[in-house]
C-alpha cells in the first residue's frame, strides 16, 4: 500500500520532487519535495483510494473506534470520506477556538468518553496533529490515535507524539515516497544521496533556512 499510495500521490502533483530547484517552506527551510494533499480532493479515485486505506488502517489498528475526528483543515475531508465508510460519527478539530459564538474549537458531537481517531493529512514534526488529539483528550474523548496520509519520517514526531501516549499509523512516508520515484523517473539516480543528506539533516534537525 505505500508505494501505491505514493505512485498515486506523486501521479497527480500531491507530492512533488524537485531535487535541482528546491521549494522554500513555510519555515524558510529550503526542501526538495513539496506535499500538498489538498490536491487529492480533485481526484476521486485517488481519494477514493486514501479513504479506503485510511479506513483499513483503523479497523487494523483502532478496531474500537466509535468516531472521526478531522484536523482543520486538510484532515477534513479525508475524515468526512472515512467516517461515511465506516459509517461512524465525524467532528474536526480547529487550529485555534472561534472568537465568536460559543467559542468551539471541536465541532461536531462532544460525546464524553467516546472512543476517538484522528485523521491527517501529513506528519512532518507532529506539532498540529498533537495540538488536535490533545484538545479531543481535555474535550472528553477516548483518542485512540492517529491515521494520516503521509509522514516525513521523522524522529520528532514519532518522539512527540508517543511522548504524549499516542500513537500513529500512515499510508505512506517519505522512504517509500523516494523509491516510487525512481521507479517512475520522477527522480534521476544520481540525486538519491543529495535526497538522503537533507532527510538525514532534516531529522537531525540541522537543516537552515
């Protein structure tokens, strides 16, 4: 499944290598390869095919789940395609509370005690999913874990997030990413050990803007 999901992912520009004209994210990091599942939406076999194996990935892992819960805003509607399949109860998970009306941050359904997983998009450092997981843990909810698209791989969010007593199953990570690529001539060879030094940096946290 991992390299299907990545076949399918870099297939439709979700995910995109370019080792030679890297992308500057957010953070300033100069980086190779571009996620944006965004995309998925747009194309309904691949969504389709995400919602069914993020569905797999809960009855395997989660099979005690009594709800979704979707991470605004990319983890929405994965979460909205999963919970229709497994035919269970939705709520999201806003980035901050509303400043207006009853101030939610969680909406949808708060049922105390209620068995929880939450959807993603992608893991890099596991800082916006936790935020999610924990505001459903002080909200009542019994958060099972976390099923996502795709993960850098990276020793501060499986630190993070385990450190916190969750844990997280994906479809697809940046190993299997690479070598999906090279398959597909979506990278050349010969940039394999650039790719490997920045995930190694990457990880190691040395990487600078």
């Amino acid at each position: 499944m991992r390299r299907e999901i990545a076949r399918q992912l870099l297939s439709i520009g979700a995910v995109e290598l370019r080792p030679q004209q890297p992308f500057t994210w957010a953070s300033g990091v100069k980086s190779p390869i571009y996620c944006d599942n965004r995309l998925t939406m747009s194309y309904p076999n691949v969504r389709k095919e995400i919602a069914k194996g993020l569905s797999e990935l809960i009855h395997q892992h989660y099979p005690e789940c009594e709800a979704v819960a979707g991470t605004a805003t990319a983890g929405i509607p994965h979460a909205a395609w999963v919970s229709d399949l497994l035919d269970l109860p939705m709520v999201y998970v806003r980035s901050k509370a509303k400043e207006h009306g009853q101030g939610n941050m969680i909406e949808g359904k708060v049922v105390a005690g209620q068995k929880v997983v939450v959807v993603e998009d992608l893991i890099s450092k596991g800082g916006s999913v936790l935020q999610a997981a924990v505001a459903l843990q002080e909200a009542g909810f019994d958060v099972l874990g976390i099923a996502a698209i795709f993960t850098y791989d990276l020793p501060q969010s499986i630190d993070a997030i385990t450190g916190a007593g969750f844990t997280f199953h994906t479809l697809t990570d940046f190993p299997s990413l690479v070598e999906e690529a090279i398959q597909t001539n979506a990278i050349r060879q010969e940039d394999l050990p650039m790719l490997a030094d920045w995930h190694e940096n990457l990880k190691a946290g040395t990487l600078k803007s």
